[in-house]
C-alpha cells in the first residue's frame, strides 16, 4: 500500500493552484477540460506526490456540502493497492463504512471507505505506467512540469480527531486497513497537553499521525482546529525532499510564510543530538528542527496555513534513516503553532 494521491475539496481552485504550484513549485499534470460538470478539478505534483484540486460547481455535489461545513482540506487519501476489490471487501469485513463499491473507468478500478471524519480513502488499482488522476477522467496536459522544489513523496498526514476517540480511531486502522501502531506520547507543554498516536500501514508507505487535545488541560490550537475546521480532519500533510536546505530556500524564496523556532532550540541542540546532514547553523539560519529515532535523523520545518479558517498547512521534511518521529519535534512543532497562534491573536485585538 503506498499514497495514490491525494484529493482536495476547496472553495477557490485558482488559488490553491496559485499555492502549490508559485509556492511550492508544482506541476499542472491534468485537468478537467471545458466540460461543464458538477466540479472543477486541477491534478498538481511534482515526483511522487499527485494532488487533485476539486471546487465545486453544483451544490449537489459533496464537495459542496465539504466546503461550507471544513473549507478548504483534505477530503479524499486515494491508496494505491494490487487488488482494490480485495482491499474493500477486507476493510468492510473489518469495520470500513463502505462509499463506493469496486468499479472501473479508464483501466483503473477503485473502491471507497470511510476514514475519519467526512475524509474518504479510495483504493486504486492501476497499471504500471497509468497515471494517479486516470480514474478522475482527468485529460493529461504535458510539458508543465512546474519549477520544482525538491520533493519527492508524500510523508505523512497528521490527523487531528475529537477528544475521546483517538484509541477507536487506533482500532479502526488496525481491524480495517491491518496498520500497526508505531508509537503513543502524551506532549506537554505549559498548561497545554496532548496526545499523540502514530499508525502505519504494514509497507510503512501510509502513515497518519494521529492528535487528540488532554481536555483536563487547557485549550490551545488542537482545540482551535477542531472549532475553525468543523470537526476531525487532516491538520498537516508531510512532504518529503533528499535536502531540506534546498528545498526550503527554494519554498521560501517563492514567498511562503514558514514557522520560526526559538534561538535556544538550537542552542539546546547540541546537548541532545549532533546533525549528521547539516550543521546546526545551517539549520539555525533556516529556522528548520533535527531530530533522531532508532533509525536515524530527520530535518522538519512547518509552512504558515494559508487557508481562510487557518486550518491545514504543509510540511517539509527529510529522512536521513529516521522511520518514525522523535518527540522532541513533536513537541517544537506543538510550542511553534502556539506561538503563531498568539501572535495572530494579537494582531487582531490591535
């Protein structure tokens, strides 16, 4: 099982393509054409990574009803497997809420289940050369391969569910989809705690992050996502580069806004882990955070959210062997979105 693709519900295409392709240096790979229909959808990538961009046209389409309850978001996680009737029928037998029962278009058979939330998955079935956007009736449009930034894959996608069901949410993986789950914290920070739950596919190609606020702490921006988002979602997705330098640069010389960390973080470094790509000034420079599992390293860095309810955004990240997460960036990315938070409190009391 790998990430087919992975399909967005917006309320504005042109600026969502505005985002990842001037931002992040995406490709145009398909479109929908000037067939008038329910949506309008953009297929954008650059490597591995496919993301079909959907906006609504008639209301009686579901990404109509998606848009007004979340905004823009992640509404559909398509996994490629060999046999999507198989998958399906294995997922329902262990638990699944079925969508869209196995069919074929364009030599390409999909099957759907509910996830988490009002976010699908799509099981694709697809020969080799066949593109992720072929079962979208998408018409290929060549020669825009985008300036490119370095990334390669899609990483991961964290997943921020509703206090109280973040174990059923660990059950429901684990019975449907046959994931492990690879590591449980509980991050404290100030009067502020959560706990975290990380759960893979047994390839270890599809990973979610699972997040669930302490409600016996206080509130903070787990909370506020669930609010401003209308329930669980996917909070951030993880986009893999071979060199979190370059990319970052590249990302940020095209103007996206990227999550500062404090100067101590790196000053406290040394004392827990010694960078094996980069040094610590290159990353202090970059504002980008090192950590280490029992694999190895891994270099992160998280982008501003751009989306009217600020609620998903984007995140770079390279493996240097690392195959999970270390805590201590969970716990950096958690004090860094705070802080973003207040400071954007602020600005609108002003």
């Amino acid at each position: 099982m790998t990430v087919d693709y992975v399909e967005f519900y917006v309320e504005d295409i042109e600026k969502n393509i505005e985002w990842l392709v001037d931002g992040y240096g995406c490709g145009v790979r398909a479109t929908s054409g000037d067939v008038p229909g329910q949506v309008r959808s953009v297929a954008v990538g650059q490597g591995d990574i496919d993301l079909v961009l959907t906006e609504p046209v008639e209301q009686d389409h579901p990404a109509a009803a998606y848009v007004v309850r979340h905004g823009d978001g992640v509404a559909n996680i398509g996994l490629r497997v060999p046999d999507a009737a198989e998958a399906f029928d294995a997922a329902v037998r262990g638990g699944a809420r079925p969508v869209a029962p196995p069919s074929e278009r364009n030599g390409v058979v999909t099957a759907s289940i509910i996830g988490f939330g009002d976010v699908t998955h799509t099981f694709v079935q697809r020969p080799a050369g066949s593109a992720a956007y072929d079962a979208h009736g998408l018409i290929t449009r060549p020669g825009n391969g985008g300036a490119g930034t370095g990334l390669i894959a899609v990483d991961h996608f964290a997943v921020v569910v509703e206090p109280g069901q973040i174990d059923a949410t660990v059950d429901f993986y684990r019975q449907a989809l046959d994931f492990d789950l690879t590591l449980a914290e509980r991050i404290v920070t100030g009067d502020q705690a959560m706990y975290i739950k990380v759960v893979q596919s047994k390839s270890r190609a599809v990973t979610l992050t699972l997040i669930e606020s302490d409600p016996a702490a206080e509130s903070g921006h787990v909370d506020d996502f669930l609010k401003d988002h209308g329930g669980a979602g996917v909070q951030h997705m993880a986009l893999s580069t071979g060199n979190v330098l370059a990319s970052v640069r590249q990302i940020g010389d095209n103007g996206i806004e990227l999550l500062s960390t404090p100067d101590a973080y790196y000053t406290l470094l040394a004392e827990r882990v010694q960078p094996d790509r980069h040094s610590v000034e290159e990353l202090r420079a970059l504002n980008i955070l090192l950590d280490e599992d029992h694999d190895g390293q891994l270099y992160q860095i998280f982008a501003k959210s751009v989306h009217p309810r600020n609620t998903i955004f984007l995140e770079i990240i390279e493996r240097a062997g690392a195959s999970t997460f270390g805590s201590s960036n969970i716990k950096s990315l958690y004090e860094a979105v705070e802080t973003q938070r207040h400071r954007a409190g602020d600005s609108e009391s002003k």
